[in-house]
C-alpha cells in the first residue's frame, strides 16, 4: 500500500474507480454547513438507508389495509417476516439459513443462549472472556454466573493485554484455555472488541474452547457487516449481534442469533420456549407441548416486531446488492489509506492502539490521546467530522466501505493536521 498519496486529488482518483463508490447514495447523511458531514462513526450507529421510509410507508398502508389478516396477505407477511432475513443473515456470517434468525435485542440475545450453553455440570464452569469487554457483556456474565450461585470473581477468568500493551495476544487466550482444562465451561469473546478494534482468531479459539470440552460463543456487535465471517465452518456454536452499527438497521434495531445446526436441529437441546419458536405447522394449534422448529428460529419466543425490523429488510438489501467480498476489500484498503495519512500527523501526540496487522482488524482505528483528546474529537464535531469519544482518552474512527470515501477520509487528516 506504499502507492497511497497524502493529497486531495489522490483522494477523489481513488472514489473515482471504487466499485462501491455508488452505494453511498443510498444512504441519508445528517447535515454540517448544509454538506454531509464525514461521517465515521458507522461502528456506532449505521447511516439510514434512504428506502426505510417507504417500505415504513408500506407497511403502515398494509395494516391500514389488511388489519389481522396482514399476517398473511401483506407484501411482506408478517407471519413469515423473520424467514425474510435468514438468507441474507445466513451470507453476512458464513451460515446456513436455519442456523440464523433475526430476533430480539443483543443483550437478551446474549442471556438467552447463554441459558442454553452455559449449564454449570460439578466443576466445570468457569467462563473465559477479554478483559474490557463491552460494559452489557460483562454485566451478562457477571449475573448469568450469579445465577448459578458463583461468585463472577471467581467463576470469570479474563484475558488482559501484558504488560503496557493495549491488545490482547491471542496466545494467552489459548493458553488460559488450556490452563482452564476441565473447569470451562464457556469462552465468551467479542468478534472484534469495541475499544481496541482488535479482530479475535475466532477458529483458533473455538477449536482451543472445544479441545477442553468447553462451548464457544461470540458476541459479534462490532464484527458483523464489518469483517469475514464464516461462524459454521469454524464450528462456532452460537453468537448474537445486534443491527445499528455496520448493519444500518436503526437505533435499537432488530438483534440476530447464530445456533450451529448440531444444536439446533436436536429437539432435545434446551432452550427457553416461547409460541414463536414451535413448529410453525402447529403454532396455531395452540396446543400443550412445545415442539421446537428446526435451527436457531426455535429459540424466538415471541412474534416478529415487524415495524422494528423494517430498516434491517431494507439495509439486508443493500449488503446482498454490493457484497461483503467487494465491501472487505475496499475496507482494507480504506482502512489502511486513513492508517497511512494518520502516521504523517506530526502535531498531535496520539497512538493507533487497533492492530496494524489488516488481518487483524475491521474497518476501526482507535487513536489513544496522551494529552488532550477531548479538545480533538470537540474540534472535529466543529469541523462537520462525526467520530466517537470514548473515555478516558480514545477517538474512535470507522471509515466503513459502504459509503465512507476516500474523500471524507483525506478530510479527516486535514482537519487533524491542521489543529
Ligand atoms: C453495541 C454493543 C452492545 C449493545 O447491546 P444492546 O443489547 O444492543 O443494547 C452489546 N455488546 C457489544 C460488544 C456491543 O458492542
């Protein structure tokens, strides 16, 4: 990447020839000076695609129009709205259809299959997590062991970076796993940390998690939509996510749930019922006895909230329309452009704490502040730049491929520079 050029008219050369270049139109950009702003904080909450309002519309009308039976005979009937993600869904995270479902919110998402792969036996149960992981995991853990009568001190191993280091080797996540033996139960990961932006080796976790007898399982909040995924072949065993960050779908947008099909094709396998997850032939038989459907939808317990689920049918769309294959590699390359002309400021005093190795990161870099972060990030919001603060002294800055340019990443580094 030693070709990349720190100017402007490089910068446009480069929006000029990207495949993906398009797809930004479909998106609507809040204001700054009457421009769009440059917008970089996609790992936070995903820009709005221009047709939620009118498929919003449309279902409106559709209830409008059909009242009950828009179950059925709505354009997209919602009786079957959550098989209209699965496809899709099955795409992003390297799965097959049934090992998907579209439901909930991240957390619940979390608690619920937790219910299911972390069932204490004797003295397995200790659960394997990062150190600084997201504030809602932690709390998750925290209770699920709790609830087991465990005391989290005791019952949480997590993984921190060395020594002066900001992230984590994954060899000490392997070893901690096997140091754990026969007391794990459960390693829990972030796909890629929010902090850090660090992307974990999550094949080689799983296959360390299950070589001690233990289950893995992934919270994908910052990985899904934003880097290659393929949670089946690696043998995952379940991950949830949620859909407002690189997914586009909206402020507390429909959450997802990935089961391997080992667990969600086996009727026996416990999982917390609701009528939503029986056999959809007999759902309406309202009768005793909960007979799961196959694969990840039978862990839905209630029936699809339609109107939130509207922008993810929408932003789903798009992803299928510009592929992740085209959108990995524009984020590399978009991703390691902003990592070069961030490595040109000399007036500011900052570190990329995010890995260097591309492999090793999706489309965030994490810039540490030694002194004066906050004045930064305040002038950037001044200067029409939408970024993400994170205390005590990180800008967060995601140039996501699917609309973020050249252009608005060449801005960013001019606005820094000149400070
Ligand atoms: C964003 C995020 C969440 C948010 O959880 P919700 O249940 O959707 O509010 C949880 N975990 C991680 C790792 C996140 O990045």
């Amino acid at each position: 990447m030693s070709s990349f050029e720190a100017s402007l008219e490089y910068a446009q050369s480069q929006d000029q020839i990207d495949i993906l270049f398009p797809f930004r139109e479909r998106f609507l950009f809040p204001q700054h000076n009457n421009k769009d702003v440059h917008y970089f904080c996609g790992n936070s909450l995903g820009l709005q695609p221009k047709m939620v309002s009118y498929l919003m519309q449309k279902e409106l009308e559709d209830w409008g129009k059909y009242g009950v039976e828009g179950h059925f005979n709505a354009t997209y009937p919602w009786f079957s709205y959550h098989h209209f993600f699965a496809e899709r869904l099955a795409k992003i995270v390297g799965a097959s259809k049934e090992e998907v479902v579209a439901m909930n919110t991240l957390t619940v998402n979390l608690h619920l299959l937790m219910l299911s792969f972390y069932r204490p036996q004797g003295s397995r149960y200790k659960i394997i997590m990062e150190a600084g992981a997201f504030p809602s995991d932690q709390y998750a853990m925290e209770t699920q062991v709790k609830m087991h009568g465990f005391d989290p001190y005791d019952a949480i191993i997590e993984i921190t970076p060395r020594e002066g280091a900001y992230i984590i080797e994954e060899e000490d996540i392997l070893s901690a796993i096997a140091d754990a033996g026969d007391s794990l139960a459960l390693v829990i990961m972030g796909g890629v940390n929010y902090y850090t932006g660090q992307l974990f080796d999550i094949e080689r976790i799983t296959a360390a998690a299950h070589a001690v007898g233990a289950y893995a399982g992934y919270d994908l909040a910052h990985a899904i939509g934003n880097v290659p995924l393929k949670l089946h072949d690696w043998h995952v065993d379940f991950a949830c996510w949620c859909s407002y960050k690189y997914l586009n779908s909206g402020p507390g947008g429909v959450g997802g749930a990935y089961v391997h099909e080992k667990y969600g094709d086996d009727p026996y396998f416990f999982r917390l019922a609701g009528w939503w997850g029986n056999d959809e032939k007999t759902r309406f038989k309202m009768q005793k006895g909960f007979v799961p459907q196959k694969g990840a939808a039978s862990w839905q317990m209630s029936n699809a909230p339609v109107f939130n689920m509207v922008a993810h049918n929408a932003s789903l769309d798009i992803f299928d329309k510009a592929g992740m294959k085209e959108l990995q590699d524009k984020s590399k390359k978009l991703t390691a452009y902003l990592e070069f002309l961030l490595r040109q400021i000399t007036n500011l005093s900052f570190e990329i704490i995010t890995p260097a190795d591309p492999s090793r990161r999706g489309a965030q870099l994490s810039m540490l502040f030694n002194e004066r972060g906050r004045e930064v990030f305040d002038h950037l919001t001044a200067n029409g730049v939408i970024a993400d603060w994170r205390e005590p002294n990180v800008i967060r800055v995601a140039p996501v491929p699917m609309y973020n340019t050249y252009e608005d990443v060449y801005m960013l580094y001019e606005i820094l520079r000149n400070i």
